[in-house]
C-alpha cells in the first residue's frame, strides 16, 4: 500500500488500527481520511486556492509598488482559510473539511493540477498593468496523454465534491486598477480532459455540479461544457469576455450557431439559461438550440441588435422569439440588448393570438431606445399570467408617446402585480429649449385599469436642464394613491429640477414638489404601503404646519427615503415624518449618507460644496432628526411609565443585586 502521508502531522499516531472501519487499512494512522487525498493536495491546492494573492492593483508610477488589496469578501474567505489550515493538521478532520473546501470553486485551476500532465507557464503580464510591476499571468495546459487509474480516482473524488464554478465575488473589481484572474486555462484542454474522462468509470467529472459560469475567451472554451456538463446542473452561464487581446474581433456568431446546440443538448434538467454575449443577436438558429431545453424557468439574454443592412435586413431581435415557444414552463424572461434598430412597428398589441409563454410570470427587458418597438414585444408576449414587468431606458420623444407605451401596457399584461420603468428622453428632444411639461398624472393614467398592482417604480433622468420633460407635484402623488389603495412599494426617482449656477431653488415653479400633507393623506390611503422613496420633498417653512395638524396614523411604513430636498425647517420635517410613519428605519440611510459625507470637498469661495454634496447634507440632516425623534419617542414612553407605574427605567437596573433588582422595579 502507497504510503500517501510522507509527512504525518505531529499529533498524528503513526501505528496502524486494523479494528478501524475503513475499508481500507494505512500504516500511517486509522484516522487517514481517502486514499485519494495526498499531502500535496492540502498543502498546495486547497489552502492555495483561498489564499487570493493574485490580486494586486497596478501602477504606471515608478515610486509605487504592488500593494495587496482588501478582500472584498474577507468573512468569507476567511472562514475557509481557517478551515483549510484545520485540514492541514488534522487528519481525521479532513473528510468534514474537504467537501466545504471544494464546494465553490473560481476556475479550473485546482482540479486540473491534479493531473501529473498538467503544465503551468508564465506567459506574460496582466493587460495594461506596470511591466515592471503588475501580477503574472499564468496559463495551465492538460495534455492529452494517458493518466493512471489513481489519478482517475483523484479526479473523480474530488470532482464529486464540486457543486459551484462561478465567478468570485470580488469579479467586478476586474478592471482598471486591478487584476483578477491572472490563472488562464488553454482551451485545448477542455478536449483533452473529455478525452480522459471519457474512459473512466462514471464518465462525468462533475457528477453533482449545480451551478456553472463559464468564461469564453476563445471558441474552444465553449468545449468546456460538454466536458464537465452532467445531469445534475441546474445554472448555466457563458460570459463573453471581451477584454482580452486574443478575442476574435468577428464570427461570434457563427460559432455560437454552431456549438450552443451541442452544449445544451447535455443538460436535459436544466432551469437557469444566461447567456452574456455582446455582439451576438437572437438568431433563429440560437432560438432553436435554447429551445430544446424544455426544462428552463428562467432565461436571460444579454446580446446585440443586428445591424440594419443587406446581411441582416430580416434579423430583428424580436423574429427570432417565436423559435422559443417550446418553452411551455418558463416563468421569467430577461433581455438585455444593445444598439439601435429604428424601424417603425405597427401597434397590434391586445389581439386574441395564444400567449408565446403560457407559464410566463415575469419579463424584464433593457433597453428600448424606441418605443414603439415596445409594440411588438407586447404582442408576442402579452399573457394573463405576467405579474412582474420591468422596462429600463424607455427612450421617448415626448409624454404622449410614454402615455401610448403604458396604454400597451395595460392592455397587453392586465394582472400585473409589479411593475417598473425608466424613462429616458431622446437626445433630439434633451436639446429643445421649450418643451410641453406633462404631470406624471397623464402619462401613467392608462395603467390605472391594472387594480391588482401592488409595486409601483418610475425613475426618470436628471437633466441638467432648467425643468424637466415630466413633473412630479402634490396632485401627481394624490392621483397615486387614489389609482392603487392597495400599494406595497412605492418608489419615484428623478424628476430633478437641476439649478443652474447662480439660480436659486426656492424658485421652483408649483409644478414640482411634494407637501407633507400630501405624504399624510399618501399613508392614510395606502395602509399597507412599506417602501416609499419620494424625490423633491417641499419642507420649505410657508409649506409646513404645526406638527399637531397631521394624522397621528401609526402607519407601519419599514422603508422611507427622499431625494433633492429643498432647504428648509429639516426639524420640524423630521417630526412630523416620526408621527406619521412611527416604524421606519432610517439607519441604511444614515451610514450611507455618512460615508459619502467623508469625500465631500469645497469647489472655491463663492460655492462651498457641490450641488449634490449639499443634497447629502440635507438628507442626512433630516434622517438624523427621525432618528432623534424616535429616540426621545422612546425615552418619553419610559419616562411615562415610571411616572404611572413607579417603575424604573430596567437599563439602570443592570449591573445591581438581584434582591435591589427586585426593590426598584
């Protein structure tokens, strides 16, 4: 019997059990876990793996060298550096730690150095980073020879541990100054691996893997799938990354067209699809090999419009939607794309045609830079079923065509439960001088038909203008609560009237600005509101009454928050908002406004801070009074009940004598 532990931990017994259950029998102690686990592969895959050295940010400046930075997720990484270092020096720990350990991994790297054949080269420095500085990038190569039976078993041992390959969390620190993921994996050995595998016992690698993101640089990363798919996969993800040089500029298209088919093909209980390809569009030939997953709930699509042109003149993105219709169980659809195709739809939304997706609860789609492109997405999926819809960077030429969007709306999805929209204006209508001001009133009148809707989020741009396209005042927020008594979550965004220099913002016009009598009238309709985000709250003093005028409701509002707040009595806004909303917690709030009040700094004399320091600074001045208020709130209900009962406040009684406990209270 090979001797796997050459060098036993030190209080490790070194005699041999035979009365121990294990099946099989080591003269290096009865503790010793598998006989696929070798010394090397604690000491040097494992711990290796946790212990993220490879991050470091760059510098171009020759005074400054390479500093570590901090671990985004240091709780959780060191949890596992803890139980790696466990594992190192405790054998009979070692099963319990081993599949915690190699639960999640970040890439391939550690599996495949498992194999002797297995070669690792420095092929150079991180892009853009310091030569003489900047982290090594290092590329593994598995070679396509034959591996003996026990490293088969390694590789089958510890491939049944792995549940998740998936991006590190830290992943969007990958960018300018830093450096992730300096372990590259030669796509050539993907094939190689389903070479070898293919001969072994079970012939899958990763028998109970549920969930994988797999990160395509070259075509042949997109062999990775077939190699390691199985059964058991849940979550697939293929990311194009498209910051490395060695990326092809052209033909994504065709060759996801030809290979997505056979990486789907493997995964018959699939029920999450992501597929993040810029510069790729919804083909017919993409539809279909999505299609033949019947077992999907959920699919997201970050692609590419086609281009206009000879090539592409029938390849709109939403002809491709039909080839999907297989899909009878999907319940969520996201679409996320990118470009500009202007080409003038008709509005035939509402027809009687079947829905596409039956089963179909929510949609997301981002962005529509025209609207009435919005027309035929509601036509091919309009569904009694939708509950959720969600619609990011609505361009739009002016309020009737906004108003026209959500008559679609309502017409086509008329049992939603949740709906959201950002509404964008287009660059030709930014540039006008004189523009109509709508309320928000009129341009979301059509949806007051959906009686069922419960969230409400409409966020618009800032712009840098003197008013904006669509204004937001009391009589906007009154017609709210009167279309939906029923809200949960009300959330309005934007809708900023931005000064210029020198412009004053106790000068707004009546069309913008909301009154803490219309918030108090808001929370006596909506009883069963619990997020409420408001921007230009009016606390200016001529707008606020005495704090006894207002409802005393003690409405369970959780969640409050405000933007653009005019300058103002904050103290007394902040007693009233603590008599009408008694519950709320504002503590999010404060730590947030508190660190972004630590980078604040002056632009010169004449203006002492810029305009959205100073909105931070009146937020915050407001939170901090409702936290006040709820605190002295407290401190009288304690007060009130000694006066009555002759009790003592119990916090004075910590620290005292159980018999004096019992004489003060």
């Amino acid at each position: 019997m090979t001797q796997y532990l050459s060098n036993p931990p030190r209080h490790t017994s070194t005699t041999s059990n035979a009365q121990a259950e294990a099946p099989e029998i080591y003269p290096v102690s009865s503790r010793t876990a598998n006989p696929s686990i070798l010394q090397e592969d604690i000491l040097h895959l494992i711990f290796q793996c946790f212990t993220l050295d490879q991050w470091y940010p760059y510098s171009t400046s020759t005074s400054s060298g390479a500093v570590p930075i901090l671990d985004p997720s240091c709780t959780e990484n060191e949890r596992l550096r803890t139980l790696a270092r466990s594992a190192r020096v405790c054998t009979s720990f070692r099963t319990a730690a081993l599949p915690v350990l190699w639960a999640t991994l970040y890439d391939f790297t550690p599996l495949l150095r498992l194999i002797s054949s297995c070669t690792k080269k420095r092929v150079g420095r991180t892009p853009g980073s310091d030569r003489a500085r900047g982290p090594f990038i290092f590329k593994f190569k598995l070679d396509a020879t034959p591996i003996a039976s026990d490293e088969l078993r390694r590789i089958a041992f510890y491939g049944s541990m792995i549940r998740t390959v998936a991006k590190h969390e830290g992943a969007h620190y990958q960018s300018r100054p830093y450096a992730l993921y300096i372990h590259h994996i030669d796509p050539s050995s993907w094939v190689c691996l389903h070479a070898i595998l293919h001969h072994g016992p079970k012939g899958h690698l990763l028998p109970n893997l549920r969930q994988l993101v797999a990160a395509v640089v070259s075509p042949r990363d997109l062999d990775l799938v077939p190699a390691v798919a199985s059964p058991s996969l849940l979550d697939l993800e293929l990311v194009l990354l498209d910051d490395f040089p060695s990326r092809p500029r052209e033909g994504w298209q065709l060759h996801l067209e030809d290979r997505l088919s056979a990486v789907l093909t493997r995964l018959p209980n699939l029920t999450r699809f992501r597929l993040d390809f810029i510069g790729v569009h919804l083909s017919d030939k993409i539809a279909s090999a999505i299609a033949q997953v019947v077992s999907l709930r959920t699919l997201d699509m970050h692609i590419s419009l086609p281009i206009i042109g000879p090539a592409y003149k029938s390849q709109v993105l939403w002809m491709a939607m039909p080839s999907l219709s297989p899909l009878r169980h999907l319940k969520s659809l996201r679409l996320h794309s990118s470009g500009e195709v202007r080409v003038p739809l008709p509005s035939s939304a509402g027809t009687s045609a079947a829905p596409l997706f039956p089963s179909l609860r929510e949609i997301e789609i981002c962005p529509l830079d025209f609207a009435p492109r919005f027309y035929r997405w509601c036509e091919l999926l309009q569904s009694k079923s939708v509950h959720r819809l969600a619609l990011a960077s609505v361009q739009y030429a002016g309020a009737s065509s906004l108003r026209e969007v959500c008559r679609v709306i309502a017409q086509s999805f008329p049992c939603l439960f949740s709906f959201s929209c950002a509404f964008v204006p287009d660059r030709e209508t930014h540039a006008l001088e004189n523009v109509q001001i709508d309320p928000l009133r009129d341009v979301i009148a059509p949806l007051s038909s959906l009686y069922a809707l419960q969230h409400l989020s409409i966020h618009t741009a800032v712009v840098r203008r003197p008013t904006p396209l669509i204004s937001l005042a009391d009589a906007d927020l009154d017609a709210i609560s009167d279309f939906w008594p029923g809200l949960r979550h009300l959330s309005l965004r934007g809708f900023d009237v931005f000064p210029s220099l020198g412009q004053s913002r106790d000068n707004l016009p009546h069309l913008f600005g909301i009154s803490l009598s219309t918030v108090a009238t808001l929370s006596i309709r909506c009883s069963d509101l619990k997020h409420l985000a408001l921007p230009l709250l009016d606390v200016k003093p001529h707008r606020i009454g005495s704090k006894d005028t207002y409802p005393d409701t003690n409405h369970h509002l959780q969640y409050f928050d405000t933007t653009d707040i005019s300058d103002g009595d904050y103290v007394t806004a902040a007693c009233i908002l603590d008599r009408i909303f008694p519950h709320v917690d504002v503590t999010a709030q404060l730590v947030n406004l508190s660190q972004r009040g630590a980078t604040i700094r002056p632009l010169g004399k004449k203006y002492l801070m810029a305009y959205d320091d100073w909105r931070n600074c009146a937020q915050y001045r407001l939170f901090l009074g409702i936290a006040l208020c709820q605190d002295g709130r407290t401190s009288d209900l304690q007060s009130r009940l000694c006066e009555e009962y002759g009790m003592v406040d119990p916090l004075l009684c910590v620290g005292t004598l159980p018999h004096e406990q019992a004489t003060c209270c």
